[in-house]
C-alpha cells in the first residue's frame, strides 16, 4: 500500500481528532468578574463544579469564587510574573503557582495524595475550586476559621496554615488589602448568588405519567 493511500485512509480520523482537541481547551475567562451571576451563565458548568466543592468541604461557593477572582481572574495557565535579571533579561518566576487556583507543585501534590485524585489538573476549573474547598476546609479545621470568614480563609490561603498561625501576614500591608478586597467580593458575590441561583440549580424531573 502506497504512503498516499495510507493517508487517504487516516487524514480523516486525525483531522477529527485534531478538531476535537482544537475545541477542547479552557473556556475564555468570564468578561464580568464582578458579577457571579454572570461568571456561572457564561460558563455554567462552573457552578455545578462549584455546588459540588461546596457539598463536599462546606466552604461557601461564594468564598471559594472570590478566591479564585482575586488568584488568577479564571485564567487557567496563569503563572506568576517573571522576576528580571539587570533590569532588563527575564529572570526565574518567584514560585511554582499554576493554573486557576495559583496551586505550588507541593500543595498540589498534597491535595492529590489526600483526596486521591491523581489526575487533578491545576488548569481544570473542577479540580482547582475542589482544591480551593479542601484548602479551606483545613484551614477552618486547623486554624479555627469560620467557613464564611473570606478575609481569614485566605490570608491562609495566601501564607499557609504555618504562616497564618505564626501571624507572619501582619507585616504584609499590601496583602491585607488583597484580602479585604476578597472579603467584599465574597459579600459581593453571596449577595448576587441568592439572587441566581435558581437559575442554575438541576430540577428533579418526573416521567408523566409514571
């Protein structure tokens, strides 16, 4: 069989295969990120995602979405900036943060081993808000923080459960300002989010007339 007929046969099955990884990439970051409304209509398996943290580590959907705002915007590759050498050449990035969640390899790697989900990936927006819930979660357990306490649960986030404990985010005027501005996107959000929720919650659906 002659190397044209060969393609002939296969050009197809990998134009199709070449379709599908084309359109299966992340999703565009939300165009609102003000309004939690919108973030879940643009991509509304987003909230299912996020019900389903929620449901499994009690940390408020809007908690948990604020987070992630102020993280990475939903970008799903974002890295940290690099450093610069002389001012001028690009230097190594200042950590290992990835994805939506801004995840270190460590922490991730800690996430995977606890939840046994080997397969998480920082660039998938499920596994990233699960990784945000259990985050959480430990740090209202270890730390004593409310669940619905935004401002706290990420200055945990941001410094570590040995850090927070160690209070080291209170020579970090900058952060604290990072953390007040996801405390009142969360309010923000919570606000929005009784009000739309329906709109995204499944419905039980009956077989008429069964």
């Amino acid at each position: 069989m002659k190397v044209t007929d060969i393609l002939k046969i296969f050009a197809p099955g990998i134009c199709l295969l070449l379709g599908l990884l084309w359109g299966c990439g992340p999703p565009s970051p939300p165009k609102n990120l003000d309004n939690l409304c919108e973030i879940f209509r643009q991509n509304r398996d987003w909230y299912d995602d996020a019900r389903a943290s929620y449901e499994r580590w009690g940390i408020p959907i809007p908690v948990m979405m604020a987070i992630l705002t102020h993280e990475s915007s939903y970008v799903a590759d974002a890295k940290p900036p690099r450093t610069t050498c002389l001012w001028i050449f690009p230097g190594p990035r200042p950590s290992s943060a990835y994805g939506y969640a801004q995840a270190k390899d460590a922490t991730w790697e800690e996430y995977q081993e606890s939840t046994g989900n080997s397969w998480a990936d920082r660039d998938d927006f499920g596994d990233a808000i699960d990784f945000v819930g259990w985050y959480c979660q430990l740090s209202h357990k270890k730390c004593h923080i409310s669940k619905n306490d935004a401002y706290n649960l990420y200055l945990a986030y941001h410094e570590g459960r040995g850090g927070f404990n160690r209070k080291t985010y209170q020579k970090k005027a900058w952060l604290l300002r990072v953390a007040k501005r996801v405390q009142a996107t969360a309010a923000r959000y919570k606000s929005q989010l009784a009000a739309c929720e329906g709109e995204f919650r499944k419905k039980g659906c009956c077989l008429w007339p069964f």
